[in-house]
C-alpha cells in the first residue's frame, strides 16, 4: 500500500466487553442503542460489513462483505480517549491512568493558581455544558477559571473567550500539563472554551487537549522514522502530543473531518492520514443523545461513498472506533468499555472476517505490514 486512511468514529462501540462491570458499564452497547433511533440509517456502512461483526445484533446483515471486518477488544485498562489511540497505534497500557473523582488534590490546585495568577474554582466532577452555566456567572465576574474533571483521565479549564482569550487559556493548560506528571499525570488536559451570556452559555468549537506524550513508540513514530508521512485530521495531534506526526490539520465538526480527509485524498503522500471525528462523542454521546447520535452516523454513512471512490488501486480506508459511549445509558454520561469495529477496505484487501481479536493493538499492526515498514508493537497484523 502507498496510502493508509484512518478514521476513528470516536466512541462507536458495538457492545459491552466482558469485562464492562468493572467499570460499571454492564450491558452497553452503543450501536444497539443508537439503531432505535428512527434515524438510524448505514447501508454503505452494511455493504462493508458493519452488521456482519461479532455480536452486532442491529442493521442487515450481508451475504458477502466487501471489507475486511473484526470485533477489537481493549487490552488496557482503561476506556478513555488516549489510552483508547494509543492502543489503535500499538501500545498497550496495562496500568490505567489517575482519575479524580472528588477533585484534584490541594497541592496541584494551589501550584496551577500560583502559576497562573487566577484563582480555580469548583475542583470537582461535573458535566461540562452544566458547569458552565452553573458557574460561569462567577468566572465571568471574577475571572476565576473554571477547572473540574470526569470519570476519565481530564483535568478541564474552561472559560469564557471573551474573559480569557483562547491563546491565554491554552497556556494555562501547558503549565497545567506541566503541572501534571507523574503520579498526576492525567491523560489529558483540555481546553474547554465557552461563549454566551448568563443562563445561556455554551461551548465552542475551539476545543484542545494537552495529551501526555506516549511513553514507548507507536505506529506514528516508527513510520515517521521510516521516511512515511504521518498526517492527523482532528485531534489527532493533541492526543499523540504531536509525536510521530509530520503534519497536521484540527477541525470544528464531523462535517469538517471528512471534507479535509477527502482534501487530504488528493494530495500525493506515501504514508497514513489518520483522523478523529469526535461529534459522535463530544456532542451525542457525552449529552446522551440518542437521536443525535444517530443522524451523526447517517451522515457519515451518507458521506462514505465520496471517501470510497477517492481511494486509489493502492491506498485503503479503514473505520474504527477508541472506545464506547452509549447514548442510552442513563446511569452515567462518561465513556463506556465497549468492543470496537475494524473495518478495512481497498481493491487489494481481501474480504475476511477476522472475528474478535484480544487488542485494539493489531490495527497499528496491520498498518505497519501494509506500508511495508517493520517495527515492534503489540499486536498482530491481520493481513
């Protein structure tokens, strides 16, 4: 292959791992929950062979997918964003990363206020879009940042674009990523920007995570190292920290991901664009919106068809998913540890159903082997 196209449908799981309830997420299954929607609508994603995975009981299966396909399980112990890339990219990470879920602790607060010059308020686990319209009164009149956390691996600054300016908040998260090592070491830091007036804020586009940089190699630096073009469409870049990477774009939407994928499609490179479309996530799954969700993969099984005849006699797409979040689970609004899809397909990829496999780690295996590059990682290519 001369050309690999990644995409990460972040959050698509396709049904709990047997080990979902010790993380207390017994039963989820977000493609289950999303196929109740009067929205719901893949058929290229059928033809593929999404429906024809292990234990997805949804959609239509058929006769002969054009795809290679797989049920990936998670060898980490985790079900967060980072830890979830890093293992598509070939690293396991056996132990899981801190989490703070009555807040961080006084020394870290009191070091990130004393470095950045403003006071943090809330400190604790909170939804996003609530905490801003809780406390965003109070930021707005203090200036007080807005800091506070999930069941996931995050260390979260929100605050007012017309308060803090995006290039200030986003050096508070470099100091708070430095901060932030060691036995603190978070996933991520991120950057929650907001706009609005009182009772009626929200969220911007202009979102950033501050990521730890992955401890060992992953597919992106041994193929960078190998003279190949590594290209990140999304936020690709913040979760590597930029390791591995020789070029980068972000985007605001899902809509804007696959339209500077299919840019990216014509542009002559030898190597992988890899790209996350986080609306699945950010927007739907995370807010537990189950119709939402389900017109964000429509739209993208509506769009597939331009991303599939882009494809030359040797490049191939593959669509996958970093973990779950199931829309219809009430009990929580964090991730859930779910299976994940692989799908790859290319005039040159045979049609195989590959099962399950034990490691979302076989996809940076198998991207490796396309590309003809060697490299250690911890799993085992498919092809």
């Amino acid at each position: 292959m001369k050309r690999v196209f990644l995409i990460v449908l972040d959050s698509f799981g396709i049904g709990a791992e047997p080990d979902a309830d010790l993380f207390g997420d017994l039963g989820t299954n977000t493609i289950a929950s999303c196929a109740t929607s009067q929205y719901f609508n893949m058929p290229n994603m059928a033809k593929l062979g999404l429906f024809n995975i292990d234990g997805v009981t949804v959609g239509n299966k058929v006769d002969k997918p054009s795809a290679l396909i797989a049920r990936m399980r998670e060898k980490s112990m985790g079900k967060d964003t980072t830890i979830g890339h890093w293992e598509i990219a070939g690293m396991v990470s056996p132990k899981p990363m801190p989490t703070y879920p009555h807040g961080f602790p006084k020394e870290v607060i009191d070091e990130f206020e004393k470095r950045t010059g403003r006071k943090a308020i809330v400190n604790a686990t909170y939804s996003g879009t609530k905490v801003i319209n809780d406390y965003g009164d109070e930021h707005v009149k203090t200036g007080a940042l807005i800091v506070y956390t999930s069941a996931d691996s995050v260390f979260q600054i929100a605050a007012h674009e017309e308060v803090v300016p995006l290039e200030e908040l986003y050096r508070y998260c470099k100091i708070a990523r430095e901060i932030l090592q060691g036995e603190h070491g978070v996933g991520r830091v991120i950057a929650r920007p907001f706009l609005g007036e009182s009772g009626n804020y929200y969220r911007t586009p202009h979102r950033h995570d501050f990521s730890l940089i992955p401890p060992g190699d992953t597919m992106l630096n041994i193929l960078k190292n190998a003279g190949k073009d590594v290209l990140s469409v999304g936020k690709i870049y913040d979760i590597f920290a930029g390791s591995g990477i020789t070029d980068y774009v972000y985007t605001e939407s899902n809509e804007d991901g696959i339209n500077k994928t299919l840019s990216w499609m014509d542009r002559d490179f030898n190597g992988i664009c890899f790209t996350n479309l986080v609306d699945f996530d950010m927007l739907y799954g995370h807010r537990r919106d189950v119709d939402g969700y389900a017109k964000a993969l429509a739209y993208f099984d509506e769009r597939l068809p331009e991303l599939l005849g882009k494809l030359g006699d040797d490049d191939c797409l593959m669509i996958t998913a970093d973990h779950g979040c199931d829309p219809a689970y009430t009990k929580t609004t964090d991730h859930t540890r779910e299976y994940i899809p692989y799908i790859v397909y290319g005039k040159a990829i045979e049609p195989v159903n590959f099962g399950t496999r034990e490691t979302f780690a076989d996809i940076g295996a198998t991207v490796l082997k396309l590309l003809d590059v060697e490299g250690k990682l911890d799993g085992v290519s498919l092809i």
